[in-house]
C-alpha cells in the first residue's frame, strides 16, 4: 500500500464512522421540520396562548393552552377566570396525554364478528347508523343517546339532533351526580341546583364529607376560594368524614365522624342555632358524643367557631350525602345554612352549576331495565362509561347486548365502548370547537388549540353529519352553529372573547322551584321504599321532597364499613387512561395518590401504621371483599395511618359496577357497605413511594412532631431567615456558623427561590403533574416504581405525626445556595449558576449517581434507561427543555427554560424580570396559590414578602446546605380522629 | 516452572468463565441500562462500590507485606512478598473496573481524567471521585514498577532454565540482568528507595478512598474516622486474602520448606491487630452515633442494628471481630485448615462491612419519605463473581508462568 492509498483507506474508513452513527432516526424528525416552511402565523419556536375550556371533568376550567410549532405541549389555568382562576388540577393537567394518547381510536371502527374492530370510512360508519335508526323506527324500538354531562351549544344540538332523528335522548350519566344536594337544596331552598359556592366570602366553612378539593363539583375553583378566604386572616375550615381525604388533612380541623352519622351531628347544631329537627326531640351532646364518637371538646368547639363566624358556610356531599340517610344529611346541612342566616352572602344560586341536564342512578335504573327488556335498538353513548359506574345490579352489561346496534363515541377505549359495534372517534377537547356552560351566567368558548392528529371529529360535527347522511336540515358545521348559538345569545364570537376564553353574562336571577327540569330526570319515588319522603309524581316539575326525621338520623352501619371515596386522580374512573408506552405507565398512575402514596395498583385502605423500615413495597396483602353477591377482583391492602378503625376505603374506579346499592329518594350511589365480609390471600405488590409515615422527629414540617405547640414555639422562637448564626443551635434547627475555604457565591441581579405556605398546600398533585408535562419526565411504569426508580421531580409527601395528625409538604430540588450535590460531582456536571441553581448539565454528566447520594432531600432522578416517547406521544415533547437519556442525572431546575425565557424578554426591553413575570409550572399551576416564586434579592417580591413570617422555615436547616426554598408551617392544624388514634 | 496439573486448568477456566461472566453481563448493561443492577433512588451505590472499596483493600497487604516490611526487615515478609505483590496487581486491576462499570455512562469515562480540550474543561478537583482517580491510578503504576523491580533477578533465574520463545520473553523482561555486584549495588538502593515510595501508599490510597464516604453528608458516612478505619479494614482483609491464597498455593506448590507455619502465624497475628482495630472503629462509630446526639447518625445506626439488613450487620461483626479472636490461641493460629477457613469469613466480613457502610447509609438516609432498599439482580450477582474470577484467573496465570517466590531474596536469607 503506498502513501495515498493509505490516506485514502484511512480518510473512508474515518469518514464512515463518523457517519454511520448519523444514519440512526435520531433527530431526523428536527431536520424535517427546519425544512418546512412554518404554518402561517406561527413563528418558529414562539410559544403561543389559546384559550379553550377543559373537559376532563365537569367542572370546565378555563385552560390557555400553549402551542409550540403547531404543537400543543401544555395547559395552563387562564388567569382572571371565575372558575379556576389560573390554576388547574392534576387531572387537567394530564388531560394533555389522553390528546396524545397513542391507543387513542384513529379512525371510524365497526367491530368484526370475532369481537376485534376494523376500520371504516366515516360514510360506511354514517350509514350504518342511519340505517340501523331506521330499523328501529320501522321495528318499534327506541333509539337512545346517552351522554355524559354536557352543557352549552352541543347540549342544544344534541337536542336538536335528537328532535330530528326521533332518538330520545337519556338524562345525562354522571355518578357524581351531586342529585341528593340539588334536591336538598330545592326542599330548604327552592331551588333543585347546586349554587356556586362564595368560599372566600365565608369566614368559616364546614364541609360534610364534601370532597371539595377533587370532585366535588368544581374542585379547582374551591381550592381557590379556601386559599383567597385564608388571605383573608379570619378564615376557619373543619372537615366532617368518616374516612380520610386530602380534604382532611388540609382542613384546620378534621373530625372524623363512625359513618353515617354525620345526620346526627348536623341535627345537633341545626338544634344549637334554633331550629328544630322535624320528628326528633332535642339531641344531646352526650349522644353526638356516643352515635359520632366525637369528643365532647372538640364539638363544644365547632359550635363555638360556628357561633362566632359571620358567614358561615355549610357544604355537605361526597361520601356523606351516599348512604342510607344521605339526604337527611343534605336536607340538614342545608337548613343549618340557612338558619345561620348566612346563605344569601356565601351562597349564589343565580350562577348555580349547570347540572339540570344530569340525571341520577334513579334514571339510569330507567333505561337499563329498557335496555334489558329489548325496547332499545340504536343507543349512542358518548363520553361516559357505564358498564365500569353504573351498580351491577342495574344489568347494564347485560342489556347493553341486547341493543341492535350500539354507537360509542369517546376518544379512547373503556369497558362500555370495548362492547359497541360501531365507534365514532372523538376529536380531543384541544382539537375540536365547542363551548361550555358550566354555570349560569357563564359561557366559556372550546376551540382548537392544534391540528387534527387522526381522522377524527367532534361529537358536534359527527351529529351534524350524521343529519345530512338522513337527508335534513344541517348547519354548514359545527363551529357555525356555535357562532350562530353565541349571536343569538347575544355574545357574538369575538376576537376578544375567542382571546379571554369565556365571557361571563348577567344571570337572571334564578326563580325559586322553576330550574328546568331533566328530561326524564323525575325520580321516581318507589312507594314504601322511604315511607318519610311524599314526593310528586308529576314530572317534569317535580314538587320538593319533604323530609321527615322521624325514622332516626343514623344510617346505622354496624361492623367493618367500607367506603367507596371518590378518586382524585382519576374522577369516577373516567381519567385513567389505558397504558401509554412500553412500560405500561399513564401520568396519572405515575404520581401517587397523595394519602396512601400508591402510585400503581389497586388497594383498600385500612386503619395501621405503615412499616418504617423503608420499603417501597408493603408486603400488602391481598384482599378479597365481597359485595352483595358479587366479589371483588382481590385489592392490596394499604395500612393507613389516621384512617378510623372499622373503616376500609377504595376508590370508587378500582371497583368495577359496584354492588353497594341506589339511594331510592334521591338516585345516588350508596357508598358504604357496613358488615364487610373479606379474607386476606396472597400478596399483590403495589408501588408504595413513601418509605415512611413518619417524619421520626427530623422537623420536615416542624409543626407536625410529637410535641407540636412547643416544638413549634420553639422552633420559630430560634428562626432567623438569614440562616447564618443561629442562637440556639437545636436539631432539628438552625445551624451554627460555619467556615468554608471557598469564596461565598455571588448572586447578581437575581437569585431565585421559592416560598411554599404548608398552610395552603392541600397535596392535590396539581404540581407534580404540571411538572411532568413541563419538562418531559418519563412515565416509567409499574416495574420502575416497585424498583423505586420514579422520576418525579417534586412530590407530596404526606406524613403523620404527633397525636393524631397527617400534614402534606410538597418536596423539590432545594436549590441549595451550599448544595451538597455540586462538589462532589467529578465533572462539574452538578454546577452553581450565577441566578443561585443549581444546574445540571446533561451531556457533560457521567452518572456517578455521587450528587444523588449526597442530596439530604433526595430529589435528584437518575435515568435508568432510555425512555421511548411512542408516537404520538413525541408530540408532547416540550422542545424547550431536553429529553434526557439514559445514564444521567437529572432534578427540579426551577424551570430554567422558564426562567431564561423571562430573562431574555426582560433584556429585549432592557430592564430586570419584574416580580411575577416567571412561573415555573408548579407555581403556575397550584390551585391554592401555595406557591410563591420570585427573585431572593428582591426584598419586595411577594415571594420574599410570604417569608416575613414566624411561620418560615427550611427544611433541614442543620446541615446548613441553605435551600433557597423557604416553608411556611401550618399552625391551626387541629384533629380528632372519632374512634381511637393510630 | 512445574508442568500445570489438571486441577490448575479446572480452575483456570472456572476462573475465566466467571471473569467472561462479568463481560458479557457488563457489555449488556452498557448496551441496556443501569436498570440492570438493583440499584435504585435512594441507593445509588451498592454493590459495584463494594467491590471497589473491597478490591482496593485487598490490594492494601500487598504493598504492606512488600514494602513496609522490608523497611523493617521483617524476615518473613520474603515468602509472601511475591504472590502478595502480585495480588496488589491484580486487585487494584479487578478494583479500577468497577468505578467504570459502574458509571452510567461509560464511554464518557475520560471526562473524569484531566485532560487538556478546547471547551477548557476540567475535573473537579474538589470531587473525592476525582482524588479516586489519581489515587488508584498513582498507586496502580507504583506496585507494577515495584513488582516488576522485585522480579528483574529472577527473570534472570528463569531465562536461564528456560527454552525457545518463553527464554527469549524472559531474557528481554531480565532487561540483560547478570546479578553482578555492580548491578546489585545500584538494585538494592533502587528498591530500598521504590519501597519508601510505596509505604506512604499504604496510608493514602485507602484513605481517599474513605473519603469517597467520609466527604459526603450522608449519615454512616459523614465521619472523621474513616481513613484510619478504613486503612485498618485494609490491611485486614488484605492479609486475609493472602492467607486464602498462600494456605493452598503453599501445598499445591509444595512450599511447605519455604512457607513455614511461623511465616503463617506472623501473617495471623498481623491479622489480630488489624481485627482489633477494626473492632474498635465499630465501637468508636456507634458511639459517636450515640454521644453526638445526631438524629440521622443515631437513626442510621439503630438500623444498621435492627433494621431491614441487620443480619449482615450481625455477620460481619462475627466475622470481622468475634472469629478473629480464636488467633489468640495458639494451636488455632498454628492450624492451617482453620487458618484458612478464618481468613474466608474475615474476606466475607469485610465484604459485608463496605456493603453495610454504602447500602444500608444510603436506604436510611435524612428524608424518610425516601427511604428504601437495594435488592440484588442478577447482574450484580454475575459482575460480582466475575471480579472474583478475573482475580483468580490473573493469579493463576502468574502462578504459571513467573516465580512465585521472590528467589534472590530466599536466597539471600537462606544463604
């Protein structure tokens, strides 16, 4: 070989190892999309704000939705809007992954005879639904169109479409029907409506068993109002419920009551302010003491609270308004509001919730025994999932076969469209146009925040089609229609209202006892099934149930009683998705339920003290319940700390057509099952992230030790924000002045830090789904939890200590100004920037997992492997911020994307960030405002402002690795837990 | 220079079979994923760091054995130097895989080493991982020159009584060795001289290793004792490990004439007093534990004692401080088979003692919410064994094919 053939040889062989790594799909996808030219009107890598309005649960948040490149990657609360203000909830935040969803349907289906589905074209989909409505109508069945809530212009087309094709359309389905408040609030009232509720009016709230935080009507706007009436100063919350919630760790006081018999405790205050129980004499504290398992101090005090506020406001409903005297308690609750005289400033029914459309179990009772007799032949069911909500008993799934032809409308499987024969694919809430009504006098806008990602359309414009496949009358298209709906309203579809998201329009006043009725909503009152309720038969304009309490306030429920709670994370089960990726994970199962701390699994929840050993996985037994005469797939077991005694709890969608009975007065589930029946078999793991209840005395919130009134005096007695010379060195505490070798950090202009009020966080997890979403962590599933390799980069962690207490702390990246993670990385991955982070570089990291080990508060994640983002999950992908790969470290940045971008944007216009102006997603996001985020050297920001408190504190203070986050401690934590202490 | 039995081959290949083991597990895992080996959120280090820590120390006794007693012209150093110089080799060999293995991103190894680029980055030179580096790397180069010093002479013994290519590789590694006076003359200096070099060794490496540990704030490891303790733990598994391979080497090589059974039981007392110091850094870290009113170190310790692993806890006392107490009694120490038997459960102590220190401090750390525990995986478990067979194999291959005992120097005692 001479010289030049060997350079040539050389110069190939060195050429094509450098390319061949190039070939690999990686990037290819950036390289494309740099090529196209960008859609017009988007400027490449500019993020912009459209407003539309959240459907993942009734509750209709107004959410502006960020489009990145065409792509939606993120929700966010609109700020100003009267419902969320700027906030959303976990589940609106991972809403986004149900858009994103790579099993979502991408295309009409017709199932096949051997039950798989094949795809259609929309036409072949129309007509056999047309044809099939046709059938029905020569054959004399009923065709039926079953809806979850719906509100706004698609409820009026669903009429119309209805009307026009001769299909009678059911009362809509929602377990959470609120049905047992309405008619409550229509007997003491006038009004069968759930009013919307002024909070932040009230100077002190008294919720019976309301889970205002996650289901309860609108939780994100409750989250809210608690958190602005805490602003207040004068603001007292206690919590009545027979089992434990987040609710009830949040509530300044928590009583926890036996079940069912919250009645008792509401006759005895309606008594003590003057009114009169009908059919009952005087109850007498001694009784309240013995029937709820009160304590006599802790009720002398309740009424002494309730005695000194002004604006009282009384809630009752979740669990409490779902057994056997539901009512009683709602009729109770009700009349205590009102004869505290309160009602008129802390409750407005003018903006009442639009439920009117919703019916109860009792209707769905109705058409089920229909559906199982063959009357139905066509029945479209859209975005609701009966065969997993409505009780057995009701022979759904059974009748549901007997339908000729059954049409599901839904973006995604479940349990009900698994078993339709034809499958109409819906557009997801951010790619679709509509508009919702979640209140009267409120009317928010749903429009397309992105492109269409599979042939699929709204449940509008499929009604819309499918009126033209028959041959009628049809506006042009859905969004017409809306526009024409909103001129006719009044509001005309302007730019200002398309930008604000809603528009809120002067509500009548709403008259006494003249609501609309629900269209086959009357509850038909089975005679001598309450022989205390006369209610009339005469639909639609039922007359208001008079309740009696002759037959005794207590439900009665002897033994071991379960409770089915409602689920934070995943509603009445509508929001757990099926799995996303290879690792089965969903984002909602990823962040663990903030009181057990399950992550994946099913469990039942029962009264213990949680190994403390650390484990992640409680060896759990598994658990077999039966349930009238069905028995449950075997759950975990979950010893819950606080959680009564004789109390199991489980989620109402682990349970799959719960056997536990229909409320016959007022079509709520029953949620209790006294008598509990189980054996204990085997062993389920479930991924339990806490490796402890118990904080063991190390002060993480300093309040909640053994001792809390002196510890806590104690504590903030020694507290000096500084954090350099401590006056009383103390552990858990200050720490003594130290030397150092190294030059202290010089922060100029900014250095970022956190203030989070302990007082106001209320664990819903909101943060932690922002969080992902924000800064593309990976779902890691259920084998990784169980290993203990999550990778959220903030958490809850709940932790119960001292007498009888439980207390959440949201923990994150401390953004140590001494961090013990940055020295001892070898290769100054782990650095300290000049804005006082912490960084971490990526693709300098080696993974030597040494600043992970050194982390006191353990928040670095390391990736274990790479994680694929399926498509089109990729689309999700905040381009802003990396997606790490397999063998680095990676933590809580304070959104440094965020935080650049303002910095860029402050010196385009030449001056500093202004206070406020960057919000990493968790801040952004909390519903309670507990978060506070600004510049540390700003003495004025609000951040620095909320730590001018006896209350502030760090966590860890000893070690001295002088977080940046600052803790506010909750002090009027107050607990009664009814029957013994854990 | 004896023809190799067939046990020799037997264990030849076992030992290369593990060693193959430990590859193909660890060519997976870099292809696959950390995930592979138990370890987790709050244990970011488990057994790979163990078997750093462990081969580190194993490797101790060599030097000690090699250069601190021939500063003390211990007689009985001469019968061990040899096979205990090579043993350092091997085990800081078998030790340097492991920082690699156990790096999330191997091929990025070199970030580690200081080395001059045009983005002007460095180490961090106030990384204990980073003193790791030079320590390990310094004391590696440092026994090759001095292992390959004390073998010059007999490469010439063995050049002469060898035949074709091996006499042709033994006659260039001799460097032209003919044991003139004019060679021996400079040669003992040279050694006396490498041997005061390596003494301070002895002392320094472990203790950057220590301070692998004792720099960080995590409670069981954040103390001032642990270079002396862990300089002290080296020593002792050190020489433990020289006791399990001499006792067997020394009857399968038919030393016994050479090897002595005082030789042994110098070797054992020396192994006594490394156990008892040892022992009394237990007592002194439970005590600190206890005394300093520290919540995380008291709560750290009360687990080790009782908590999800206390039964290694437990072993490793009785192996490390109770059993090493038979040493005391003569007719013990002067008793091969229990010699050797000993010297596999202080080996098995020490193990669990560098398991103790990383896992168990790491799984109780400050934040209970995070508290959690490593489980073993079939990979640890392969990567484990293959260390411990790329040792023997390394080992056995020396046996085979250069002096395993240091000739001139038994020479120049016996003569």
């Amino acid at each position: 070989m001479n010289r030049r053939d060997f350079i040539k040889t050389a110069g190939l062989t060195a050429a094509g190892a450098s390319l061949l790594p190039g070939c690999t799909p990686v990037g290819d996808d950036k390289f494309e999309q740099a090529l196209y030219p960008a859609p017009e009107g988007i400027i490449p890598g500019e993020p912009i704000y459209l407003s539309t309005t959240c459907m993942e649960c009734p509750a209709n948040c107004g959410v502006s939705a960020k489009n990145v490149d065409g792509r939606t990657i993120k929700l966010e609360g609109i700020i100003g809007h009267p419902i969320n203000d700027g906030g959303l909830c976990v589940r609106g935040q991972a809403t986004i992954t149900r858009l994103y969803h790579p099993k979502r349907y991408k295309s009409p289906m017709r199932r096949t005879r051997n039950g798989d589905f094949d795809a259609i074209t929309w036409e072949e989909a129309y007509r056999s639904v047309w044809s099939a409505l046709q059938t029905d109508k020569s054959g004399g069945r009923s065709s039926v169109y079953l809806s979850s809530r719906t509100t706004g212009s698609l409820s009026t087309f669903i009429d119309r479409f209805c009307a026009a094709l001769g299909v009678s359309r059911l009362p809509e389905l929602e377990v959470f029907s609120h049905s047992a408040v309405r008619q409550a609030n229509q007997t003491v009232f006038g009004h069968k409506a759930i009013p919307t509720y002024k909070i932040d009016r009230a100077d002190f709230l008294l919720t019976v068993g309301a889970d205002l935080l996650e289901t309860f009507v609108s939780p994100v706007e409750h989250a809210t109002k608690i958190s602005k009436g805490k602003d207040t100063g004068s603001f007292w919350w206690t919590h009545v419920e027979p089992h434990i919630s987040i609710e009830a760790m949040s509530a300044d006081t928590r009583l926890a009551c036996k079940p069912g018999t919250e009645a008792v405790l509401l006759g005895y205050l309606l008594q003590q302010f003057g009114g009169s129980v009908s059919g009952q004499g005087p109850i007498e504290a001694s009784s309240v003491v013995e029937q709820v398992g009160l304590s006599e101090e802790s009720l002398t005090k309740l009424v002494q609270r309730m005695r000194e506020a002004r604006r009282p406001l009384v809630i009752a409903g979740g669990v409490s308004v779902q057994h056997e005297k539901g009512l009683e308690v709602a009729v109770l609750a009700a009349q205590l509001q009102k004869q505290l005289g309160s009602a008129a400033e802390v409750m407005d029914f003018n903006s009442a919730y639009n439920y009117d459309n919703v019916g109860s179990l009792l209707d769905a009772e109705v058409w089920t025994k229909k559906l199982n007799a063959g009357e139905i032949g066509v029945i479209f069911v859209s975005k609701t999932d009966p065969a997993l909500t409505l009780p057995k008993p009701l022979g759904f799934a059974e009748g549901f076969k007997k339908a000729t032809l059954r049409v599901g409308l839904s973006e995604i499987s479940n349990k009900t469209l698994d078993e339709c024969d034809i499958i109409l694919p819906l557009s997801h809430f951010l790619e679709s146009w509509g508009d919702a009504e979640p209140r009267k006098g409120l009317r928010t806008i749903i429009q397309p925040t992105r492109e269409q990602l599979f042939n699929t359309k709204s449940e509008g414009d499929i009604l819309l089609d499918l009126l033209q496949t028959a041959g009628k009358p049809r506006p042009k298209n859905f969004r017409a229609f809306i526009e024409s709906e909103w001129a006719r309203l009044g509001t005309p579809l302007t730019p200002d209202i398309m930008k604000a998201g809603f528009v809120a329009t002067a509500a009548a006043a709403a008259k006494p006892a003249a609501g609309p009725a629900t269209g086959a909503g009357a509850s038909p009152v089975a005679a001598g099934a309450a022989a205390s309720v006369a209610a009339s038969a005469t639909p639609p304009h039922p007359a208001p149930l008079q309740v009696s309490f002759a037959d005794g306030l207590s439900a009665q429920l002897e033994g071991d009683v379960l409770v089915v709670t409602p689920s934070l994370r995943f509603y009445d089960g509508r929001s757990r998705l099926l799995p996303l990726n290879a690792q089965g994970a969903t984002l909602l199962e990823e962040i663990p339920e903030p009181v057990s701390t399950i992550s994946y699994g099913e469990w039942i929840s029962v009264r213990g003290w949680q190994d403390v050993t650390g484990e992640f996985v409680r060896g759990l037994d598994q658990i077999e319940i039966t349930l009238g005469e069905t028995r449950l797939q075997p759950l975990a077991l979950k010893l819950q700390p606080r959680l009564p005694d004789s109390v199991y709890m489980v989620e109402r969608p682990f349970l799959v057509a719960p056997d536990l009975g229909i409320d016959r007065r007022t079509g709520e589930p029953i949620s209790f099952s006294p008598n509990l029946k189980w054996r204990g078999a085997g062993i389920i793991p479930v991924a339990v992230m806490s490796g402890s209840p118990s904080q063991e005395g190390r002060g993480i919130i300093p309040n909640a030790v053994e001792t809390p009134g002196e510890e806590a005096a104690a504590h903030h007695k020694s507290q000096r924000m500084d954090g350099i010379v401590a006056s009383e060195p103390e552990l858990p505490g200050e720490h003594e002045e130290r030397l150092t070798l190294y030059p202290e950090h010089v922060h100029q202009p900014y250095r970022w830090g956190m203030t989070i009020d302990l007082d106001k966080c209320t664990g819903c997890s909101a943060c932690v789904a922002a969080c992902y979403v924000e800064n593309n962590i990976p779902l890691v599933g259920k084998d990784a939890h169980l290993n203990g390799r999550e990778m959220s980069w903030i958490r809850i962690e709940p932790y119960f200590d001292g007498e009888a207490r439980g207390d959440f702390i949201p923990m994150l990246c401390q953004q140590c100004d001494s961090a013990p993670c940055e020295p001892v990385c070898p290769v100054y991955a782990a650095y300290h920037n000049p804005d006082g982070l912490n960084g971490q570089i990526y693709n300098r990291c080696v993974g030597t997992r040494y600043c992970a080990n050194n982390c006191p508060y353990k928040v670095r994640r390391f990736n274990w492997i790479n994680y694929e983002w399926e498509s089109p999950l990729d689309q999700m992908i905040n381009p802003e911020v990396s997606v790490r790969g397999r063998g680095v470290m990676e933590k809580c940045t304070f959104c440094v994307q965020r935080i650049r971008a303002g910095k860029d944007h402050a010196k385009d216009e030449n001056r500093l960030v202004r206070d406020g102006e960057i919000q990493p997603a968790c801040v952004q996001t909390c519903p309670s405002d507990a978060i506070q985020f600004g510049n540390m050297l700003d003495e004025n920001s609000k951040m620095m402002q909320a730590r001018k408190t006896d209350r502030a504190y760090r966590v860890f203070e000893s070690l001295g690795t002088e977080p940046a986050v600052t803790y506010l401690a909750d002090v009027t934590k107050e607990d009664e837990v009814s029957i013994g202490n854990a | 220079m004896l023809k190799p039995t067939k046990w020799y081959f037997f264990g030849l290949v076992l030992a290369l079979l593990a060693f193959t083991g430990l590859l193909v597990t660890w060519v997976h895992m870099i292809f696959s994923g950390m995930h592979l080996s138990g370890k987790n959120n709050p244990v970011g280090w488990a057994l790979y760091i163990t078997n750093f820590v462990f081969w580190v120390g194993i490797a101790h006794s060599g030097t000690l054995i090699s250069a601190v007693l021939y500063l003390f012209r211990a007689r009985f150093r001469s019968r061990f130097n040899r096979a205990a110089e090579a043993m350092t080799l091997f085990a800081v060999m078998v030790a340097g895989l492991f920082p690699l293995i156990h790096l999330g991103r191997v091929w990025f190894f070199y970030y580690l080493m200081p080395y001059p680029n045009q983005r002007q980055i460095w180490p961090n030179f106030r990384s204990p991982l980073v003193w790791d580096v030079f320590a390990v790397s310094t004391y590696f180069t440092v026994s090759v020159i001095f292992w390959y010093m004390g073998l010059v002479p007999d490469l010439a013994i063995a050049r002469r009584r060898t035949t074709g290519i091996a006499r042709w590789v033994y006659r260039v590694l001799s460097l032209g060795w003919s044991g003139s006076s004019t060679q021996w003359r400079p040669y003992n200096k040279l050694y006396g001289l490498l041997a005061c070099f390596a003494t301070p060794l002895v002392v320094s490496v472990h203790s950057v290793v220590s301070w692998d540990f004792a720099m960080g704030i995590v409670p069981g490891w954040h103390t001032t004792i642990f270079p002396p303790y862990f300089v002290a733990g080296a020593i002792f598994s050190g020489c433990a490990m020289v006791l399990t391979i001499m006792i067997p080497m020394r009857k399968w090589f038919k030393l016994e004439s050479l090897i002595t059974i005082e030789h042994i039981e110098s070797l054992a007392q020396m192994l006594l007093l490394t156990s008892m110091i040892v022992a009394y850094s237990y007592i002194i870290e439970l005590g600190m534990a206890f005394y300093s009113g520290n919540i995380f170190e008291r709560a750290q310790f009360m687990y080790r004692m009782g908590g999800y692993y206390a039964t290694l806890y437990w072993i490793m006392i009785i192996c490390n401080c109770v059993i090493p107490l038979s040493i005391f009694w003569r007719k013990a120490r002067r008793n091969l088979t229990w010699m050797f038997f000993l010297s596999i459960f202080v080996n098995i102590g020490m193990f669990l003692e560098r398991f103790n220190i990383i896992v168990q401090s790491l799984s109780h750390e400050f934040e209970p919410y995070a508290w959690g525990r490593y489980h073993l995986t079939y990979t640890d478990v392969f990567i484990t064994i293959g260390a411990f067979g790329m040792f023997f194999m390394l080992f056995l291959l020396f046996a085979k094919t250069l002096p395993v005992l240091p000739i001139w120097e038994v020479k120049e005692e016996t003569h």
